[in-house]
C-alpha cells in the first residue's frame, strides 16, 4: 500500500525523522525501504531538513555543477546510470540530465534498424520468433511485432507453434 501524500506539519515532520535516521549512518535506499517512499522523495525530504552531506552517495547540499561531476566520475568508472540512481536517490532521467551536462552520458540507442521490413516478414515467416528479430534487427520487440503487424502479417501464437526451431541462431 502506497503511503499517502505528505503535506505541511506532516512532511516537516517526516523530513526531520529522515534527517536524523540519516546523520546516524542509514542511506537513503534504506531509508526509502523503511518509509515507503521513493529514493527521490528522501533525497529531496532530506534536502528540506537542511541536511548536507557532500561525500558520495548522497550528495546533499552540492552545486549542480559539482554533482553533475562527481556523478559523471562514478559513471566513467563503471557504475550504471540505474546504480547512481538507486544510491543516491536522484531519478535516473536527473542523472541522465546531469551526466549530459558533464558530456558523460551514454550515446542514444541507434534507431536505425539493421533488417528491413521485406527481411523481417520473411525471417518471420520461415520460424524466427519476434524476440529474435528483436535482437537481430536492434529494433525492439513491440517495433518489429508492430512492423509485422502493419505489413499485414498474421502473428503466430506464443511457444513457437510451427513446430519449427528457431530460425534466429543462424
């Protein structure tokens, strides 16, 4: 069950319970867990407590320019855009915003697909699976279902039905 919105005397109150579970060592996916919110709402609930904790994972109290290097540091050693997210409690599309600033962030998947839409109805249809062209094509599964779909193309039920194996491997 979602807990509900906090307002007001409430979510003062709530900031400050956070902030002081946080100076005690407690991160903020932990704290998330305990609480029911989101890692987002305790990152931006410690953030109105006052809180200031510019080590790393937190962050808290940082200039925009400063976290956005310090976060395109961890990324450049590795860590993935998810796992920045998750430790220190800022949404994955702020840090995507904040790693582009810092000219860190990964390039757009490519949307040109390898196969065209003549290549995908005839893999189909000699007993490639969807999730197969998927992989092939670099277009996602609901694209090529979507592209079959449009060409007219009756779908096969799910767990290959043809009796066929699988076309993809070759």
């Amino acid at each position: 069950m979602t807990p509900p919105p906090l307002r007001g005397a409430e979510r003062a109150r709530a900031a400050h319970e956070l902030a002081a579970a946080f100076q005690t060592g407690t991160g903020i996916p932990a704290l998330a867990e305990e609480s029911g919110r989101s890692p987002t709402l305790v990152r931006r609930l410690l953030e109105e407590a006052g809180v200031v904790a510019p080590a790393w994972p937190a962050c808290l109290g940082l200039p925009e320019d400063r976290l956005a290097a310090v976060l395109a540091d961890r990324y450049q050693r590795g860590r993935s855009m998810q796992a920045l997210a998750e430790e220190s409690g800022i949404d994955r599309r702020t840090i995507r915003r904040l790693l582009e600033r810092a000219d860190a962030a990964p390039a757009p998947r490519s949307t040109a697909a390898t196969l065209t839409t003549t290549d995908l109805i005839h893999l189909y249809q000699a007993g490639s699976s969807l999730r197969g062209l998927a992989e092939r094509s670099g277009m996602s599964y609901a694209k090529v279902r979507e592209t079959l779909l449009a060409a007219g193309i009756t779908l096969r039920g799910r767990g290959n039905p043809t009796g066929r194996a699988d076309q993809d491997q070759a």
